[in-house]
C-alpha cells in the first residue's frame, strides 16, 4: 500500500476537461472537491491560488500538483484532472500543463502530508506513468493507475 491507495476514487477524476486558463482549471476542481468532500468550491479556489501566489506548482513535462492547505478539513483529499489542452502554468521548462493532481491537506500539515506530495511528484516524475495517464480512456483505469503507483516498483 502506498499514500495514495485511498486518494483516488473515480469520482474525484476527470478527464478531458475544457480549461483554457488557470482559472478555469480551478474552477472545475472546486466542483470536484465541493461534491467530493463538501467544501465550498470558491474557498478551494481561493486556497489554491494562496499557494499558487507563492510560485508555480508546475513540475515541467506537462504536470502540475496544485495544492492547499484547507481550514476544517480533516482528512487529505485529492483530484485528478486531464484537460482536453494544455494550459499556460509557468512551468520552469516553459511547456503548458495538461495533467493536473490537486491535493487538499488540512491546516495543520503531518508528515503524512508531505509523504502524499512527494508521492504525487515521484508518480508525475515517471515518463511511463504519466504517459498512461494521458492515454488512459477511463476513469477507472486512470484510478487504478494512481491507486497501485508504486506498489510494482
């Protein structure tokens, strides 16, 4: 088992959404995690773009992990997001963004926080992985993809 076994259920991912900015990312994850964990979208639009201010989660090769530190929350909650095309992110390679894992942790960051985001940029960092990923029909299959990352490695 890793740190993302129960992260990612089908119904936090979404696949080939219509962003055309930043913004518009955002919004759809808000959408996601109010239906997910309850939390009003417009305060996970605001929490991520707190962090957001502070420098660009953009890791290169088309990636990002937006992420926050949400008041009230109690457990950490994540999404995956595939848009249709790729945004502009600020990425440190330049390149635009089309694969996008958001992760909410409550205010009070663990280790076991730190332990999910260094697992998400370890499973973003693998070429294989994420071309799977961008390949991958189904809700489900993207799922199990992120679900199992690392149990084969």
């Amino acid at each position: 088992m890793n740190a993302l076994t129960h992260l990612f259920t089908p119904d936090c991912i979404a696949l080939d959404v219509l962003a055309k900015s930043r913004s518009d990312a955002f919004a759809a994850a808000g959408d996601l995690f109010a239906k997910q964990v309850g939390i009003d979208a417009s305060s996970v639009i605001e929490f991520l773009n707190a962090r957001e201010d502070l420098g660009s989660t953009a890791l290169g090769a088309g990636v990002a992990i937006p992420h926050g530190r949400v008041k009230g929350l109690k457990q950490p909650a994540a999404a995956f997001m595939r848009l249709q095309d790729a945004i502009e992110f600020a990425a440190p390679d330049n390149e635009p963004v089309s694969t996008l894992i958001f992760l909410l942790v409550p205010e009070k960051a663990t280790q076991q926080h730190l332990e999910i985001l260094s697992s998400i940029a370890q499973l973003l960092s693998d070429s294989d992985t994420r071309q799977q990923l961008a390949s991958a029909t189904d809700k489900v299959k993207v799922s199990e993809l992120l679900q199992g990352w690392g149990n084969q490695k």
